[in-house]
C-alpha cells in the first residue's frame, strides 16, 4: 500500500507541514490511502450520497490509474470518508506539468459534523494536499469545479482559493439552415486507431494557440479514455478532415440527451470557433434537440458567445491550492483553458 508523507509506521515521519503521523488522526479515525479493495465500501457511499450511481467498473475506469490518488476515512472499520483526485498531464504557459482535480468528496451523513481540523474531511484534504499537490510532489497544481458553498468551506479552511469562475453558453437551436459538413466521421472503438495520429496532429496544434496558458492534455489517448472507455455515459465523438488533404480540421465531442446536446470538448487549428460550433448546433438539431450547451472558463467567454448565444454565470469555481507549498494563487488567475470534458463528472 502506498504510504503517505506523515502517516508513516515510524513515529518521527513528518509531513509538508512538519505534522507528525497523529496530526492526520483525530476520533479513533484510520485515514489512509484508498486501495482496490476500498471499492466495493466508495461505491456504496457514493451511491449513498449522490443522485449518480458508482458502478464498480466507474470506480476502476477513474481510479485504477497511474494518475489517480484516494484518501479514505474509516472508523471501528466502517468507511465514513473519502476524498479522491483524477490527475491529468497538463501544459503549463507551454511547459509540461501535471495536475490533479479533486473529486468525490463524501462524507457519510452519519458522521458529519462542523468542519473543523479535526474532522474527517479537513484530515482527508490535508493528507491528499500536503502529499500529492505541490512543489516536488506528483502533481504540481490541484484543481476542480466546486461549489461556490464548498469553495467558501476549503478556503476558510486554508485548502483552496478560488482564482476564476465557470460560464455556461447556451444556444436556441431555430430551424435555420447550417452548413453541411463533408468528409465528418464519427470516431469509435472500432476505428480509432485509424484516426488516432490526426488526433494528435490536430492536439498539437490546438495547443500552441494556448501557450500561455494552463490546458489539460487532449491528445488521442485521452481522448480514448476519457469518452470512448466511459462505463456509464455515451459520447459521439466528430472528426472533420480535409477533403484532398485528409488533415484534420476539428474534433467535436458532443453527449446527446434529451432536448439538448452538450460540447464537451472541441479541439482546432486556431481559436476560431465559429465553424465548429456551427457544425456542434446542426449536429444538435440531427438529434432532435433544440438547445446547444457548453461550458468555458471565463477568460474565453467571447470565443464561444457566437450567433446570439445566451451566456450566465455558474456557481462553480476554479480553485488554486493553499495548503500545501507550490505555484502562488495570485500567478494562477484565470489561466486554465476548461470545458465540460476537464469535469469527471459531465
């Protein structure tokens, strides 16, 4: 089992903060690193918990990766707590990084109690930072869409500070004409890998556009994984190429519900993004569906907010940690690039 900066065997280990192992335990708690067989018990909280069901594949496809991490709480061997993170490859202001967004946060309804510093969720977050997030640590920034509630909460608590804001941009989709699309095909498990390296021709690309900014890696892997290897949510994913040159020119990734289509993901040569979300609203209304949704970051709101788009504020925010030492919150403001498919949860 992985062990945790300050919450080592040997009395003496210290942590980030110069805490000690007991710094992390409070009220008979055994907070610890989440293991596969924790599975079945952060299923069945999180389906105690939220309206979303956690299958046991769901919890494999999100944490069963290199790159994903877990504290959990437990006490007289029950599972009370869990406090998880899905990591990312990032580009950085044109470097390489890495960062984690927090995720699942859940406290049995049983065991809830003021959050204070000895309670299970502030220990939790403390370990999960202080061990993961930061200077020289396996992830150097941590991110996530919290609630403006649960943003106030980690930062009066010295975990996170909020350092942007999230946009939703809806589209009426009218019975107007759009232009056809030619050379669009749809990517699958099964033909994948014959469009895997335009993928990732059409990622780079789609990146240097961004370099001073903080941008979650698409490239084809992620891309695979994040929406073909989904086990409870179906996406269509579009690849328009050239049509003498067969290079690509832009990808869409588009979940279809009822009455309207949400844009996860886009990736294009430049920033112009007319023509594909002119291509997302026709593909929308093939659907049936008469609302086209998406979600940006605020600095990029006039790029999506095209043909009379209705835009509002969400409550959710973009945190920089605080808690333990890395990158300054000041310098993180309103850097990321983020859409829906940055969430693990849309």
């Amino acid at each position: 089992m992985e062990s945790l900066t300050g919450m080592a065997s040997e009395p003496s280990a210290k942590g980030a903060h110069g805490k000690t192992p007991e710094s992390y335990s409070a009220a008979c708690y055994d907070i610890r690193p989440a293991i596969p067989e924790d599975a079945e018990a952060i299923c069945a909280l999180f389906n105690k918990i939220f309206p979303d069901e956690m299958s046991l594949s769901h919890w494999q496809w999100k944490y069963q990766r290199e790159q994903s991490r877990a504290i959990v709480a437990y006490r007289d061997g029950k599972l009370i707590a869990h406090y998880g993170g899905v990591g990312t490859d990032i580009l950085l202001e044109g470097g390489h990084s890495t960062a984690i967004q927090v995720a699942d946060l859940m406290v049995d309804p049983s065991e809830r109690q003021a959050v204070r510093r000895n309670s299970p969720f502030f220990l939790m977050a403390s370990a999960f930072l202080d061990n993961y997030v930061g200077y020289e640590k396996p992830f150097y920034l941590g991110y996530g869409f919290p609630s403006d509630r649960a943003m106030s909460l980690s930062d009066r608590l010295g975990l996170f500070t909020p350092i942007g804001i999230m946009h939703e941009i809806t589209w009426e989709i009218n019975g107007a004409d759009f232009p056809q699309a030619r050379n669009l095909t749809e990517i699958t498990q099964a033909n994948f890998a014959d469009y895997s390296d335009r993928i990732n021709s059409l990622w780079m690309r789609f990146s240097k556009n961004l370099a001073q900014r903080y941008v979650c890696k698409k490239d084809a892997e992620f891309i695979r994984w994040r929406y073909l290897e989904h086990p409870a949510k179906t996406y269509a994913i579009y690849l328009v190429t050239g049509r003498f040159t067969g290079k690509a020119k832009y990808l869409l990734v588009m979940r279809h519900d009822q009455q309207k289509s949400m844009l996860m993901d886009i990736l294009t040569p430049k920033l112009d993004l007319v023509p594909a979300i002119k291509l997302a609203k026709q593909l929308a209304r093939q659907q049936g569906n008469r609302k086209l949704v998406t979600w940006c970051s605020e600095t990029d709101i006039t790029r999506f907010q095209l043909d009379d788009a209705a835009n509002k504020i969400l409550p959710v925010a973009i945190p920089a940690n605080t808690r333990s030492p890395g990158p300054a919150p000041d310098n993180q403001m309103d850097k990321w690039w983020f859409m829906p498919g940055d969430t693990d949860y849309l």
